[in-house]
C-alpha cells in the first residue's frame, strides 16, 4: 500500500484460503410405522451413512485507487479476482433393518439408494467497486457506490441419488448500488446514517425443501432483485445515557424463478426469509459510582415482519418483537464487568426454522425467556 495521507494513494494484495472439510453423518431410526418393505414405514425409518470430503481452494487478486478530486470530493475504484476451486467426495451407504434384509429396500430418507461420486469444478469472477465521497462538513458525508459481489457455487450436503450428489448449484453475483448519508450532528452527540440501495441479484442460490426425498437442497433462481431504505439513529443527551434506533424496509422478489423441483412460477413472490420491514430501538446508561467503577444497564427490543421460510410463499412467520434487559457493574476502564440479563422478557413464543411436510409443519422455536448473569474480563 501507498502512503494514506496523499491526494493519490493505492493499496493492492493477494489472497489464498485452503478448505478441508470432512463430515460423516449417519441417519438411524428403528421401525416403529406399520407396514413392510415400500410402505410409509420403509421410507421413514431405516439406517443410513453419509462419508464426505470437501477440498475448497479460493485464489483472489484485489487492489483500489483513490484520488482527492478536491480536499471535499474523492473518487475510489477498485476490483477483485477470484478463482474458486473446489473438489468433492461423498459415499452414501444404506444399512438394512430387520433379519430378512427387506425391511429397508427405500432406506431412510433423503437416500434413494446407495452412490460413490468423486467430482470437482472451477469457478472464477472479477467484481468491481467504484464510489464517490463528498463531505460537505464537518462529520458530515454523502455517497455514491457501485458494487459487484460473488458467492461461490457447491453441492448439496446430503443428496438423495447420484445425480444429485454429483450436479453442482451455481455461483449467485450480484450489483448493489447505493446512496447514502453519514452525519454526526450537534458536537457529535447525534448522528444520524440513511442509505437507499438497489441489488440485483443473477443466479441466486436458494435453498428448498425436497419433499419427495424429505431433505433440502441449494438450487439457483433465474433472477431477483431488492429495493430499500435503511436508517441508523443514535442520541447522546446526556454523558450517562444514549439513545438507538435503526430499521429498515424491504422490496425483495424473486424475478423469472421457476422451481426447478417442481416447475412452479414463483416469479414475483417476495423472497425468502426477508420481512418487508424491521427495526431496533433502545437505550445504553453507563454512570460512575466511583473513579474506576460504573453503574451500566442496556434496554433493546427489536422487530421485524412478517416472513416466508420458503419461496412459495405458503408457510410464513407472522411478525414479532423481542425485548433484551441487563444491568450490572463495570470497571471505568473496561477491563471488566458483571451483568445480569433478561431475554426474551415477554416470553415471546417464535420459530426460526420450520420443514414443511404433507401439509404439517416440523418447527424449531426461539429461546424463550432466559435470566442469567455474565462476567466478562478483557486481558
């Protein structure tokens, strides 16, 4: 990198990561379902095994400029070179239940049958950034930016065949271009942030519930974009107290989307796990009670809208609010503290994950309300 107090500076570099990853995983469950080999009980219970090996190798190289048009007015341009490459090894082995053998001819879900895949592939991006800066005070800031990002493809985790197992989902990229303000207001006890952005994204990776083989499974959407206004607010009235709020409201759907599972049109359907709003407020208060101790406690509830778990827009999480409490005492200089805390203070009953199936739904829910106490030291 050049020096960073000149008009004209410039930093570049290079990147490596190398990704061992191994995973075995076995799916026992004893018969317990009525009915023999092919019946409901075949395909839901049994014993299978998944070995797998995942070697991932990503090579980039990135560098930026940037230039003070005028002491107010800079100019950044920058970009990144990514190469992804990636091998994958997985067995899948079915055990059978039962003395005759036949007791699990289908085997346990996802498994259709038992496969060996050995397969590899490369992918490779350049994603560009450019963005203007102007400060038009002191602490004051608005930009302009453009952007380029790359989300490198895979294969699915625990595929129920060999096609499946040996077929990659694609890399997804997206533009995102943005507007925005930085303020720091009345002495700096006020600032106050707001960015307007568009992304559109290409091949967006999302993930869908096979429920023929009862398992997920990664695949790529034609097209989807997102539309939105994000907010960030802090006051500090006093020296003791200080005030937040940020939120945010979201346009997102999915463009042109078939589902490649079962061929249905979802285009136009608002994208997965994304309410259209959200928003957190609250409150921090740190007073000294002595030189080097101080009386602290922290008030936060945030919520967010209603969302869809999956891209059909059917099973949804209506909206919901949750309120976090501490207190405590800390050191002046932050050395350390001890709190106590309350989650979930309204007990709110919410889920954060949900497998739809044969018209059911198998949930797994939030922590409910929670006490504690935390001591934390900083060394």
């Amino acid at each position: 990198a050049s020096e960073q107090d000149q008009r004209f500076r410039w930093l570049a570099g290079l990147y490596y990561l190398d990704d061992y990853t191994r995973r075995q995983s076995r799916n026992f469950a004893t018969s317990f379902l009525p009915g023999g080999a092919g019946s409901t009980r075949d395909i839901l219970d049994g014993d299978n095994e998944f070995f797998q090996v995942g070697v991932s190798k990503n090579y980039a190289a990135f560098g930026e400029v940037a230039y003070d048009i005028t002491d107010d007015l800079t100019v950044t341009a920058g970009g990144r070179y990514t190469i992804d490459k990636k091998t994958w090894d997985v067995q899948a082995v079915e055990y059978s239940l039962g003395p005759d053998g036949m007791d699990n001819i289908l085997s346990t879900a996802p498994l259709l049958g038992p496969y060996e895949v050995s397969t590899d592939n490369k992918w490779s991006e350049f994603t560009p950034k450019v963005t203007v800066d102007w400060s038009f005070g002191d602490g004051k800031i608005a930009y302009l930016s453009a952007a380029k990002g790359f989300k490198g493809g895979g294969w699915q985790g625990a595929a129920g065949d060999r096609i499946g197992a040996e077929t990659a989902y694609q890399p997804e990229t997206a533009w995102t271009y943005e507007a925005g303000l930085k303020t720091d207001l009345f002495d700096n006890r006020v600032r106050f942030n707001l960015a307007a952005f568009y992304t559109d994204f290409k091949d967006l990776q999302v993930e869908l519930l096979d429920d023929v083989n009862l398992t997920l499974v990664v695949a790529n959407a034609a097209d989807a974009t997102i539309k939105g206004v994000e907010a960030e607010f802090q006051a500090k009235p006093h020296d003791y107290v200080t005030f937040f709020a940020s939120g945010s409201y979201l346009d997102a759907e999915y463009k042109n989307y078939i589902d490649p599972l079962r061929g249905i049109d979802y285009s136009g359907n608002q994208i997965q796990r994304t309410p259209e709003y959200q928003f957190n407020v609250g409150a921090n208060f740190e007073m000294p009670v002595t030189a080097s101790l101080n009386l602290v406690g922290n008030a936060d509830y945030g919520y967010q809208a209603k969302m869809f778990y999956g891209p059909d827009n059917t099973n949804l999480e209506p909206g919901y609010g949750l309120l976090d409490l501490r207190a405590g005492i800390a050191a002046a200089d932050g050395s350390w503290s001890l709190q106590f805390y309350g989650r979930n203070m309204t007990d709110k009953l919410y889920r954060v994950s949900i497998i739809p199936f044969a018209g059911d739904e198998f949930s797994a829910f939030g922590t409910p309300r929670t006490y504690g106490v935390k001591f934390a030291s900083s060394f």
